[in-house]
C-alpha cells in the first residue's frame, strides 16, 4: 500500500532537480538545431504535439511548477513564482534555473517533517493525501508527464536528442 511505504522526498526532489537541468540542456541542443536550420529557436516553444495538448513553453513551465510545489508542499517552504510569460528560450532556461535553485537550496532538514504533511489541493476541498501517496501516485508522474512531453515535441521538431539525454546521470560501479 502506497500511503504506509516509506519513500526518500529529499532524494526525488533532487531528481527533479537534475532532470530539469537536463531540460535546460534540451533547450541548448534545441538553439543548437535551430542555429542548424536557419530558423529561430522561439519558435518552437509554440510547438505541441497534439491540438489539445500544451505548448512545450507550458509543458517546461509545469514540469517546473509541479518540482517546486512538491518540494513546496513537503517543506513548507513558499515556492518561487513564476508568471507564465516566457517568450524565449533563454526566458525558460531562467524559470528553470530559478527552479533548480529553489530545490537545491532546500536542506534536509527542512524535509524533517514532510512525512506528516497533508497535501492539499484547491480543486479538492476538504480532501488531503498523505506524502507518499501524493509523491509516488501524482508528483513524480505528473512531472515525467511533462517533462517527457517538452522531450517529445523537441524531438518531433527535429531536435537530437536520445534517451540518454533523458536518462543521463546514471552511475555505473565496476563489478
């Protein structure tokens, strides 16, 4: 049962941390296509993949919004905010990096009490999930929802990226 497991929230908050700079590089990879082809990279922030779904500027800006009010919700610590009027790439990569410097500031003793939170939403008054259950069932999908959106439309569009670009990070030890 998820709402009695025990999970590390300073641990994946310091993943999303590092996927988002991963993303930060996406957008390098996509200035570097755009320079490529002749065409301005701010352009592809209006990119989506389907009529109905988010633009990538707004896919970057959730998987940016759903870090920081997790790391939010789980501390108690006011998240940055953000208006969503970002115009450019070099506007997202700032988001991002004020993102990534908000949960790299947290320590862990600001996550002490984060098991005891009631995590609550506007759209679900009188409600509360408890922190793992909100962590492992909404956080952590809800941002590789995103997150891997912003991927596919940059690939769509033409942009080298691979999986390991997704995946970066991985520590391999000898045997």
């Amino acid at each position: 049962m998820v709402a009695a497991m025990q999970i590390d929230v300073a641990t994946t908050i310091a993943h999303m941390a590092d996927q988002l700079e991963r993303m930060a590089g996406w957008l390098d990879k996509a200035r570097a296509h755009a320079t490529a082809k002749k065409f301005d990279a701010d352009t592809l922030l209006t990119a989506r993949l389907a009529p109905d779904q988010f633009a990538l500027v707004r896919q970057l800006g959730s998987a940016c919004d759903t870090a920081k009010l997790a790391a939010a919700r789980l501390t108690g610590k006011a998240a940055p905010g953000h208006a969503d009027d970002q115009k450019s790439v070099a506007d997202c990569q700032a988001r991002i990096a004020d993102t990534v410097a908000y949960l790299r500031g947290l320590t862990p003793a600001d996550y002490a009490r984060a098991a005891e939170a009631k995590i609550t939403f506007g759209w679900m008054p009188g409600k509360y999930l408890e922190p793992a259950n909100y962590v492992v069932n909404f956080a952590v999908p809800n941002f590789h929802f995103h997150l891997a959106h912003a991927y596919a439309i940059l690939r769509h569009n033409g942009v080298d990226l691979g999986k390991m670009d997704y995946l970066a990070g991985l520590v391999f030890k000898d045997l």
